[in-house]
C-alpha cells in the first residue's frame, strides 16, 4: 500500500470561484488560495489530523464580528474547516499575501500595526491572534489552535495609547467641590469634632454620626484615583455601583492593603468609618498613580473591544491571572517620573498576566477575553521607545493635588473616673450583633438578615461578608479589668465556619473590623457565638444567630 503524502493546493482563483481543499498527508498539508485581493495560506506540520482529512479554505461568510473603535481597515474573512468541524491537534500557521493591496500596505508603519482577528457566529467567542508583518513580502504571519473565520485589522496602536492618556490623565485634574470645603464640624454626645483640609475644595469630607463613633463622607469631582489612609485606622468603603476599571482598582488596592487602606475612585463617594472612641486623628488622600496608569491601559484595550466589566470577571473568576495582576499592580508607576523602559516592561507584565489565565482560551469566555487583553497589550509594548516617550510625556502635564490631609480635632466634657472596684461580676452582661461592616460585600435586609451579593465573588462564587461585634456591659463599681474573646461562627448542621480568637487580653468589645469579615457562600440559617474571659471574673457567653439568603 502506498502511503499518502501531504498535498499542497495553490490556485488563483477568487473567494467567490468556491473553496480551496487538500488533504493531510504525512508531513501535514497546506492549502492556498485568493480570498478577494488577498492571498492566503494554512500550513500546518505532520500530526494536525488524521491523514486523508481535508483542510479547506473558503471566503469567511456569516460572522458578527462588532467593530471596535480601533480599528482602521480589514481584509476579507478567510475561513479554514478540518474534516468535518475538527479542531486541529497541532498549530497552523497563517499567511496573508498583502501585496495586492496596497492601500493597506502603506500604512502600516511603527504607529499602525496587523493583528489578527477570529470570528464566530458568537460574537462572545471572538478572539485576536498576535501579528508578524514582513515589509519585503509584505504578508502578515500568525498561528492558531482553533479553526474558525480570519481577517487581517490594522489598528493605530500610537494614536490608542495617546487617546488613552490624553482622557485619563487631562480629566485628572477635575474640578473642586465647596460642600465642606474649608472644615467639618459635627456635635455629638456633648464632643465637639471638626474636620479641616490641609487643601480646602478638592476633595469634600463630611463629619457624620455612625453606629459606633464618627464617620467621614467623601466626595469628589477629580478624575484622580486617591488612597485613603488614617491613624488611627478607619475602615473604608466605596458608595454606589462601580464601573468595571474603578472596581478592579479598589479589589486591587484592598488586595495589597490588607483591608488597612481604601481607594476612593474618580468622581465617586465613599466612607471612612473611624473606631469607635476616635476624638483626634489624621487622614491622608494620596494620588494612586497605579490604579490612574492602570485605567489609562484598560481604557485603551475598551478601544479594542475588551469591556472593563468583563475583564474583571474574567480576572475575580481565574485565580492565577488575578495574583499576576496583582504583582503588576504594585509595580506600574506614574508614567510622568517613571522611564519608558519601566512602562514598558509593566505592559508586558500585564500581557504575561492574560496568557497566565488564558491557558483554555478556546471554549472559555473568560480564557478568550483574558487572551485578547495578553494581545492587545503585548501590541503597544512594539511602538519604538521615542514614540512611546512622547505618548507617556502626556502625564507629566497635568498636575493634581497628589497629597491631602484632613486633621480631627475634638473638644468635649473630661471624663468621669469609676467607683470603688468590686471583686466580682454580677450584673455583667455582653451585648452582641450581627452586620455587615463598610468595608464588607452583600446587602442587608433587616436585623440579622443578609443576602448573597450578586457582583462580587471570592474564589469564582458570589457571597456576603457577615460580620459580628461583641462588647461588655460592667456593672457599677466593678473591676473586672481586660477581656478575652473567642468567637466561632457555625451553620445550621453545627459546623463551625469561622473561629476568631483574642490571644491576649484586650479592651472588653471585639469584631467589626476588616479582619472578621467572614465570607459566606451558602444561603441558610447561621449562629455566632462569643465566650469572653475576664481577667477579674467568671466568663460569660452569648449567641445570635442570623439569616443569609441568596
């Protein structure tokens, strides 16, 4: 029996003549034709297929590929099919012949850049392919693992990046808001507090009453991203819906701050919850420049079609593209004082990242989208570095007010000193809640009544954080001293979920703070329970237990 060699196809017929088919052999096969003015090639090496399945090429018909904003011209589709819709088992690398067109040829330049687009009936399953252009034979190469419809795009990577520093940074310098905007004051329990800006105007804080002590009420018509720390450390929340760059921002920052800092987003609001008993104290609003270089990246990738909320579900739901990002995020820098280089390189990082998550790109949205995003990026990294140091030179000419202060200040009745100690207890008593505190996800629907939020997730699947807050009640006269607290959160079979245990005695009040958010997952019926050790007494216990729906 003779065996069967590869077959290679050449013909110079249109799209429209009717499809170009070969057959795999045993070096693999190659198929060529002319798709309009374009000619393509597929060539693919021995193990693509079983050998005798055709490869056919044909006129790409069909497809909703939306176009982005980007884009500045495409070729004709060109569609490629295995047997009987199979999947090859090896890479086929892809040729496009632009020298029949040369219209597009010219102007492709360093600014102006090939990629490659995939089409699918479903526009969600729509993916790029990286592009290698050949000004000799001018054709433009790419590989790909998935058979499906293909066009050449050029995109004008330059004029993206410029777009996109232009936006983010020009807006940066905002506007100034006159709501509190030389001091705060707020009268409560006979303290006098007042708030006062170490810059009056830029960004509004609002002294409020909260559940425990005082709170603080951002506001702000900048486009700047600033951290919000204080002393001491308060716990901070974003008010109202996120779009999809400002929520990947604060996740973050919460990511690297350990919860003890938060990210107040461009014109947005949020709330500083200061602890309880807080008369005096300082809070500081520094310019992130990483979450304002990283809004400055995504708003060019919108450019190419990939949406801020579906990258960041694409990031919350593939752990190992998240961590990437993460360390990506502490690096990138303010593109005004850091070098070209250094931008560079982070865009590069940022490309790795995607790849990281996008190992089942092919049947994954959330792979696709990952994969498109390595692309794009990876496409800005090749503008020569003069051309990407003017782009970045855009920064450095706006200035924000990049450090704000606001000092607290309080004057109130001194304070009454306690009676004769007792030995012991009698009459202690502990009070105990549920809640979710500011920094926490999900929604409250009544007393000890919570549900699972339907934005975020915490390791691919939406959740709540419950959060609890104990304190001792001391009787008159009593010296019971400092307390211990042990609390353990249990679901309606007994199983314990959570355990938070004081390791040393403390102040007699316990929970409510970043770190006893407890994250819980499953709707269902739900008990804390604290057992507190006095230093001078008996110790006491006390239980509520609490609904989560979904």
């Amino acid at each position: 029996m003779t065996a069967a060699v590869p077959v290679a196809t050449t013909v110079d017929t249109s799209a429209g003549d009717g499809p170009v088919e070969a057959e795999v052999g045993e070096n693999g096969v190659s198929v060529s034709g002319k798709i309009g003015q374009i000619g393509v090639t597929a060539t693919a090496p021995a193990g693509i297929a079983d050998i005798g399945t055709t490869l056919t090429l044909s006129s790409g018909v069909g497809t909703n590929r939306k176009v982005f904003p980007a884009e500045l011209v495409s070729t004709t589709p060109a569609q490629l099919t295995l047997g009987n819709g199979l999947q090859p088992k090896t890479p086929i690398t892809l040729t496009f012949d632009l020298s029949g067109q040369p219209e597009i040829v010219r102007q492709i330049s360093d600014s102006v850049r090939p990629i490659v687009a995939v089409n699918s009936d479903d526009p969600a399953s729509s993916d790029l392919l990286p592009a290698e252009w050949n000004a000799v034979s001018k054709s433009v190469t790419t590989t790909t693992t998935h058979l499906s419809s293909f066009q050449v795009l050029l995109t004008d990577v330059g004029q993206v990046l410029t777009d996109s520093f232009t936006q983010v940074w020009a807006a940066s310098s905002g506007e100034t808001d006159e709501l509190c905007s030389e001091k705060s004051e707020l009268e409560l329990a006979g303290t006098q507090y007042t708030l006062t800006p170490s810059k009056p105007g830029v960004v509004s804080a609002c002294l409020r009453a909260a559940e425990e002590g005082i709170a603080v009420d951002f506001a702000t018509k900048s486009a700047q991203y600033y951290e919000v720390n204080s002393q001491p450390t308060g716990q901070f929340v974003n008010q109202g819906p996120l779009k999809g760059t400002d929520q990947l921002a604060v996740l973050l920052r919460s990511s690297l701050g350990g919860g003890k800092s938060g990210l107040l987003t461009p014109k947005g609001n949020g709330t500083l919850v200061l602890p309880a008993g807080t008369t005096t104290g300082v809070v500081r609003l520094d310019v992130d420049a990483a979450a304002l270089q990283l809004e400055t990246i995504l708003t060019g990738l919108d450019m190419y079609g990939i949406e801020g909320d579906e990258l960041v579900d694409a990031f919350q739901t593939t752990k190992s593209a998240y961590d990437c990002l993460v360390t990506v995020y502490e690096s990138l820098t303010d593109p005004s004082k850091a070098n070209v280089g250094e931008f560079t390189k982070a865009l590069g990082d940022l490309a790795q990242c995607g790849l990281a998550g996008a190992t089942g790109a092919v049947g994954n949205s959330q792979g696709r989208i990952l994969h498109k995003m390595s692309v794009v990026t990876s496409l800005f990294t090749t503008l020569p570095s003069q051309l990407m140091a003017n782009i970045t030179g855009i920064a450095g000419e706006f200035n924000g007010d990049n450090h704000l202060e606001y000092t607290l200040k309080s004057t109130g009745p001194a304070r009454a000193t306690s009676t004769a100690p007792s030995p012991n207890n009698t009459g202690a008593t502990l009070e105990l809640i549920t809640k979710i505190t500011p920094n926490g996800f999900g929604f409250t629907r009544g007393p000890d009544h919570y549900e699972i939020s339907d934005v975020h997730k915490n390791n691919g699947r939406f959740y709540v954080d419950v959060n609890y807050h104990w304190k001792l009640n001391r009787p008159e006269g009593s010296d019971l001293g400092y307390c211990r607290g042990h609390a353990r959160i249990t679901n309606s079979a007994g199983t314990e979920i959570a355990r938070y245990d004081d390791t040393g005695f403390n102040i007699c009040q316990g929970g409510g703070a970043f770190g006893t958010n407890t994250p819980i997952y499953d709707p269902g019926a739900y008990t804390v329970t604290v057992d507190v050790e006095t230093e001078r007494g008996a110790p006491l216990r006390i239980a509520r237990d609490f609904t989560v729906d979904q």
